[in-house]
C-alpha cells in the first residue's frame, strides 16, 4: 500500500489538472488583453477630446488684478469653425463647470453612429454626446434628448447620475449649452431613474397643455428640490445615460434653456 502512494506522488499532476491550470491562465491571459485594450480606449477617447478642446476653445481673454470670475468668463467660447472642421455633425458643446462634462455635442441621421464613434469619426466605445436624430435642428423641438454613455472611468455622461443626490446637486446646479448663433444656462429641474421607454423621452406635444402636465409629471419624479418651476414657454433638454445596473433603465436629468442675453457676434 505504501509503494501504491509513492507511486502516484511520483506521476505528477494528472492531465485533468493540467488542463485546468492552461486553462486558468488562458483566462487570465485574455482578461488582462481585454482590460489592455479597454483602458487603451480611455486613453485614445481622452486624448481626442483633449485635442478637440483645444483646436474648438477660443482662449479666455486675461482678467483684470482683482476681476472675479463671472458668468460669462466661465462659459468657454467655441470655434465652431474649427469644430466644424472636425465634424460636420458638430451641433454644440456642454459644459458642467467643476465636473468631466466639457465635450462637443453632435447629430446625425440616426441614435446609433455615435454610440461607437467620437465626434471626429474615429470609432471609439467612448463615443460622442448627441442629440437624438428625430429631434428638430436648433432646438426647435420643446424636448430634446441629449445622450451619452456612462463610461467606467467616469467620463462622458457619467457624472449626471450623481444629480440622485441633493448635495450633489446643490454644488453643480446648471450647466452650459453653446451653439454656433447663442449661448444658454441649462437650469436642472428634475433628476430620476426611467425606463429607457418612458415618457420622459417625448419629444413632441400636441399642444401647451399637454407640454404642461408633461412637465409637472417629470419633476414630481425628481430624487431632489431644485426650485425651477418651468413653464410651457420654456425649451427643455433632457440628458439621458445608462444605470450599469439594469440594461433597461436610464438615468435623466431635465433642464430648461434660458438665454444668455450678450452682446457681441453670438446673439
């Protein structure tokens, strides 16, 4: 019986085990290349939008000794020119100042292209923010949905989801939309997890009653108190991105457009 177990000892490990471990470290060896090439793919998507910002910003013109910032000294200005040499698709930027939010806003002929692809074209899984393609040009629409993905490494739209939070909120409460012809402050009146099919996304309302109780349903859904009451007069634009947690839903954040009266060559 002893020679038995000395026996098997000196056999090694049996070919069941062997090819347990080749396969174990096959597992490990694809894991690692997959994780390769999805932070290969942060770095290329951070690299373009650093590229993209600095051929679309126009540098800010130097404060005066003891000039606050204001308003109009936080907003960057946009080359849409250059941005437009870019991508023809180029419709405009958000800007959520003290967040990642800081990219160029594109629209084509359809919801799936920028999914995949950064506003140079470049296929990327960052993708680019956009503005859904059954909306009208300029805003026209009294909904526009603007859609971006909610990337791992907290990138694109990742940041909105933390409008959950009051607090959050109470530090970051508008953002900036700049087209080519104006420049609005975004005012957050609503932010709340929906299904990927829910009213939140209609677009258009047959007439001022209807857009109103539109917009009493949407902010009675809201996770925080904004104290934006909007009114059928208003523009509105709701930013959309995935709940990694349920392919289903989505997380929203409702703002209305207001105006920023300038003067100069935007207006």
């Amino acid at each position: 019986m002893a020679e038995g177990k000395k026996e098997k000892k000196k056999r090694g490990l049996g070919p069941v085990r062997w090819l347990l471990i080749v396969l174990c470290a096959g597992m490990a060896v694809f894991s690692g290349w997959k994780l390769w090439g999805i932070m290969k793919e942060y770095r290329e998507g951070d690299q373009t939008y650093n590229n993209v910002e600095e051929a679309a910003f126009v540098p800010a013109k130097p404060k005066a000794q003891g000039e606050e910032d204001d308003e109009d000294s936080i907003i960057p200005e946009i080359d849409f020119a250059s941005l437009k040499g870019i991508s023809k698709n180029a419709v405009g930027w958000l800007f959520n100042p003290g967040t990642v939010i800081n990219y160029p806003v594109a629209k084509t002929t359809d919801n799936s292209y920028y999914i995949d692809h950064m506003i140079d074209g470049s296929y990327n899984s960052n993708g680019c923010l956009f503005i859904d393609y059954r909306n009208k040009d300029d805003l026209a629409d009294r909904n526009n949905i603007l859609y971006g993905h909610r990337m791992k490494n907290g990138k694109m739209l990742s940041s909105i989801a933390q409008y959950a939070k009051q607090a959050y909120y109470d530090a970051h409460p508008v953002m900036y939309y700049i087209t080519e012809n104006a420049r609005y402050t975004l005012e957050i009146f609503s932010a709340y997890t929906t299904t990927a099919t829910s009213d939140s996304y209609t677009r258009r309302f047959s007439d001022d009653a209807e857009f109103t109780a539109w917009l009493k349903s949407v902010t009675r859904k809201s996770y925080i108190k904004t104290g934006v009451t909007p009114t059928a007069e208003d523009t509105i634009i709701t930013l959309s991105t995935c709940v990694r947690t349920n392919d289903l839903s989505r997380f929203v954040v409702h703002v209305r457009l207001v105006k920023i009266e300038e003067p100069g060559s935007l207006m």
